[in-house]
C-alpha cells in the first residue's frame, strides 16, 4: 500500500536511506531536519505515517509526538532509537506511539514491512471511522450488474478505465445503479484495499455540503464543538463518489474544481493544506452539457470530471435482462426474510417485462420486495401491485407503450365480459371493487351499473 510519509531526522545520511528505500517501494516521502521542522510540516500537510528520531536538537520525536496529538486524526507514529534508548522507545508505545526502529537499520526489508503493515491498520480505520449503511451492502454477481445487451459495451469500457486513476463521470437516471458501478470500477482499481466513500451531493444541505466534504476545525461554526475530518480526508488511499453532482450549487463547483485541479483542500476554519490523495467518481441523472448553457453548471468543472464518460441505459432498454433480475432479486429478498420460493409465475413476469420502469432498477427491487413479503411459494400477479394486475389479465402495451393505455383496454374488456357487472369485473382483474370506481373515473368511462 501507497503512503504519504514524513521523516523526521537530524542524520543527514540515515534520512537519505530511509528516504531512498521508501521512495523505491512507491512511497510519497517529505523530509524534515528536526522535531520543530517536522511539526511545522504536520501542520502544514497531511500524511499517512511519520518516522522520527527520538534525539533530535530542539525538539526530539517525543516531544513531536505529544505535540502531533492536538490534531485527533493524527497519523501513526514510528520514533527511530539507538540500542542503548530502546527502554525510552518501549515507554512510548505506552503512549499510543505504534512502533519503533532501531539504528543502523538492519536491512531495507524490515523497514518496508513495518511502514506496510501500519499504512494497512490506518487505512482499516479510517474505513471503519466512514462505514454506514451503503458500505455494508455487498454487489450483486456480475452477470446481475451487467445483465442485458445493452450492457456489453458499458462492462467492456469499466473494464479499461477501472485500472487506472482517471476520473470517471456516470450518467443515467435515476435508479439505474450508477452508485453500484462505482463501487465495482472501485474494487477493480489498485485502490480497492483504501475506502469507498460516497456523497449524495443533493441530500446535504448547501450550507454543510462543503464542511461534509472537507470537514471543518473546532470553533469553525456555531455548534462545531470539535475539529471533524470530511469525506475527502476519510477517503485517502480510496476513492470517493460524488452522486447528484448536477446538484452542487456553483459556489461549491468553484471549491470542488480547486480540489480537482491542485489536488490539495482546507478544513473550514483551517489553513492546513491537505493532500487529496483520492479519486474522483462522479455520477448525475442531468444533462449537464445543457446545464452549463444555462449557468448552472460550470464548464470547466464540468471538463475536469468528464474524462471518461459512461451512461448507464434505462431499464426500459434492457428488457432482456427482466428476468434475470427478477430472480435475484427474489432470492435476494426470500434468503433475508427467511423465505424458500420457487420463483414466479409467467403471467406475472410477463406483466414486469411489459412495464415501462420509469423508476429502473430500484422500482424494480421495491415492487419484488414487497411481492415476496406477501408471497407463499411463488410470485405470482396477486402479490404485484395492482397496475401489474391489470396488465396480466389482458392487452400488454406495445414496445414503449404506456400501461396506462394497457390499463383502460383491460378494464373495457373486463366490463364487457361481465355485461358491466362491476364487482364481477373487479373480481376478474384481481382488484378491490373501489380501486375500479376509481379507475373507472380516472378514465372518464360510464358510471353505470349493471348487478346480476
């Protein structure tokens, strides 16, 4: 794993091999003199890991590591002993400092496995600090995630661009899975041990948005009662998903570009410089090349995140892939509620292949969700909401048709085979007989009844 690391040494040759052996494993590396210089560069920067002397002129690590601790998300710390102080060492640890090395290093080897293990145990926590409910939720098979035709050339192009660290903008509507994919190009990318973190960029409100996203420091704002690392800060080493980006005001696009283009934030209330050391994916259900011809999307913002487009088709276009999702989703939800069900019956699933989806995928799952709490061994019409039900007992809509026309031809039809016997027709198409009233005055059709 990658790191920002800071060294602290008074050794002018002890720090260039430190610096020399970290720097050919990948790492980041910033060099300070002694314990003052080395504060000045924590609170300057950030990092992932600092290694310090422990006898330094000035200040020694010691000292540095106390003075390091005002800021609570300090990094771990790594003091650098001679034999004969090792004792000293060891009682820090007892202070919260995580190792020691001691001098002349015995080979570049044990220092590469200590500053890996403990980049490793620091990006597992900063994980578990930014862990809610969208995190614990796990991917669908693959087979799921790009069902359908219309899908190959979407999964071929995630293919290429996972791997690298290019910015990635997803378009679709909403309820298409765009924040799914996200997470997939995530865990294909050499990113995918370091948190995802993702960001409904319209569920904020404006006003907190930009502390959400940069965190802020003590005393920043009323009711900033300590100092909070924002979304940005949690994602470091990972990646971070900007949802509804068409939905950031344009005071907040101009700080977001900034980020974007230097690679480096401030806290509100603070004057740290912070090294963004994510990357960026962004998703939205706009048209933001419309959006910038009407000033409410800034077009230079809006070239930074569109470096490698990708737009998710609507699932009105995937309409071979109906089945396969139905199945998932049935097992899904059945397994969570303790259910064993054979799966659905044709009529019903013709039904789900004929609706237009305006709400995708999520209606999708919402709509099996609730047939399998209702269902017995199968899905089958009756546990469908009742639109559904109208559409498996006659007339289907034609390719891109609406139901609503399909709706108003069954209920005719049902009318007439029961002589306009409402509660016949009503017990025909498995509704209630005053969901049919209203149907009836929602069509505009005669109100006349007709018992047997």
């Amino acid at each position: 794993m990658i790191g920002r690391i800071l060294i602290v040494e008074d050794d002018a040759t002890f720090r260039g091999l430190l610096a020399t052996i970290l720097e050919d494993a990948g790492h980041q590396v910033t060099l300070a003199v002694d314990g003052a210089e080395g504060l000045a560069r924590l609170q300057q920067e950030s990092f992932d890991l600092v290694l310090s002397d422990l006898k330094m002129p000035k200040m020694g690590g010691g000292e540095l590591f106390q003075a390091s601790r005002v800021d609570v998300n300090a990094p771990p710390f790594v003091l650098i002993t001679a034999f004969g102080t090792v004792e000293e060492a060891v009682a820090a640890i007892k202070d919260g400092v995580s190792d020691f090395l001691t001098k002349p290093l015995k080979d570049p080897a044990t220092l590469r496995a200590l500053v890996e293990r403990l980049l490793v145990e620091y990006c597992r926590e900063r994980r578990l600090l930014a862990l809610d409910e969208a995190d614990l939720a796990g991917l669908p098979p693959l087979d799921i995630l790009f069902a359908g035709a219309a899908m190959n050339n979407v999964r071929w192009l995630v293919g290429e661009v996972a791997p690298t660290e290019a910015t990635v903008l997803i378009g679709g509507e909403s309820g298409t899975g765009k924040e799914l994919l996200a997470r997939y190009i995530h865990l294909s990318s050499p990113r995918k041990s370091g948190p995802f973190i993702a960001v409904n960029c319209a569920a904020i409100p404006e006003n907190l948005l930009e502390s959400e996203l940069f965190g802020h420091e003590r005393g920043a704002f009323t009711g900033a009662s300590a100092t909070r690392q924002g979304k940005f800060e949690l994602a470091a080493g990972g990646t971070i998903m900007l949802d509804e980006i068409g939905e950031m005001v344009l005071p907040m696009q101009v700080k977001l570009l900034r980020v974007l283009q230097e690679r480096t934030f401030q806290r509100v209330g603070g004057s740290r410089e912070i090294h963004a050391n994510v990357r960026v994916l962004a998703a939205t259900n706009r048209d933001l090349a419309h959006d910038i011809t009407t000033n409410r999307f800034r077009e230079d913002l809006f070239y930074r995140l569109n470096v490698f487009p990708l737009t998710l088709p609507p699932l009105r276009d995937r309409r071979d892939a109906v089945g396969d999702l139905v199945d998932f989703f049935i097992r899904l939800h059945g397994r969570s509620m303790g259910k064993r069900l054979s799966g659905i019956t044709t009529p019903a699933l013709k039904a789900l292949r004929a609706y237009h989806w305006p709400g995708n995928i999520r209606e999708l799952q919402n709509v099996l969700e609730r047939a399998v709490i209702l269902a017995r061994s199968e899905v089958t019409s009756a546990e469908l909401p009742e639109i559904f039900q109208l559409a498996s007992h006659g007339v289907l809509p034609a390719e891109g048709g609406l139901l609503k026309e399909a709706e108003h031809q069954v209920i005719i039809a049902a009318l007439k085979a029961t002589a306009g016997n409402r509660r016949l027709a009503a017990d025909r198409l498995g509704i209630s007989r005053r969901t049919l009233q209203y149907r009836l005055k929602e069509y505009g059709l005669p109100d006349e009844e007709h018992e047997e």
